[in-house]
C-alpha cells in the first residue's frame, strides 16, 4: 500500500516588501501545495508515520508555510494526477513529479523531479530528479542530481 500525503503551501507576499526593520508585513497567498508518497505503507500504521513525517514535510516563516492537509492509504497501483501529467509530458509543458519519501538510517529522503515539456526541443522527454535530506521544519540538503537516471554534476551559481 502507498501513503499519499497532500499538502498546502502559503507565501507571504508582504515579505517582498519588507526592509526587515520591525514586524513583518502579512499577505499570505495560497500557492498550491506538494503530493508526497511513501510507496510503502502498513495500513495499521499509517497513522503513525505521518505524524513522523509531518515535522519533516511542515514549516513556516515570514516568507512561506507549508502544512499537510489531508493523506490516505491507496493500493500499491494507485498513480496520482500530477504523476499521470508527467508521464505525458509530450503535451507541451514541463510536468513536475511526486515527491517521494523513503527513511534510511534514520533520516527522511526524498525524490522530487521532473519532466522536461515538447517546447524545449533539445531536452524533450529529458528527466530531472534530485535526492534531498530532509531535516526537522522542513530544511532540506541535496545529495544527488540525475538526468535520466545519470548521477550528473550539480551547478550552482556565484
């Protein structure tokens, strides 16, 4: 059985804006949110474990929040929408997958990715994934970077 956790995710607009003198400024907009999925799951025990992954997956400051909203324990068959979309990306635009939980040694991972959409000729088809750490309120570390299942170089910028 699989673990589908939804969640919901804020950001605070106002901190744009702020200079970060005094309170910060508070307009919140709802921006969608994450599917995460822990392929496997005792149903006896889902309860349990997402209380905790919760501390993992949940986090707020000035800036954004991010909250579960809602999870279930679906047949190891089950595929979610976003997952569906991403698998059809030749559709145009790039599809981004769930995010996918998994506990080793005593920390939370995840995979998240995506694919890339028709419109980008050259890359068409191409899929991005990384390995995240993730901590306690929500930080996470990349360990790994693929492209199409090749560990590839990580670039970041100056």
């Amino acid at each position: 059985m699989k673990l589908i956790i939804t969640t919901q995710y804020k950001e605070n607009y106002g901190f744009h804006d702020w200079d970060g003198e005094g309170k910060c400024p508070q307009y919140w907009k709802y921006k969608g949110g994450t599917t995460y999925v822990y392929p496997s799951v005792d149903v006896e025990k889902a309860d349990k474990l997402v209380a905790f992954l919760k501390p993992y997956i949940e986090y707020i400051n000035d800036a954004e929040e991010q909250y579960v909203i809602d999870y279930s324990v679906e047949p190891d068959t089950y595929v979610t929408e976003d997952t569906k979309l991403a698998l059809e990306h030749g559709q145009g635009d790039t599809r981004y997958l769930d995010h996918e939980l998994w506990i080793a040694d005593g920390n939370v991972w995840q995979e998240r990715g995506y694919v890339v959409g028709s419109r980008h000729e050259t890359k068409a088809g191409e899929m991005h994934v990384w390995h995240d750490k993730l901590e306690l309120g929500g930080d996470q570390h990349c360990y790994g970077y693929f492209i199409d299942g090749l560990a590839t170089e990580m670039k970041r910028s100056a």
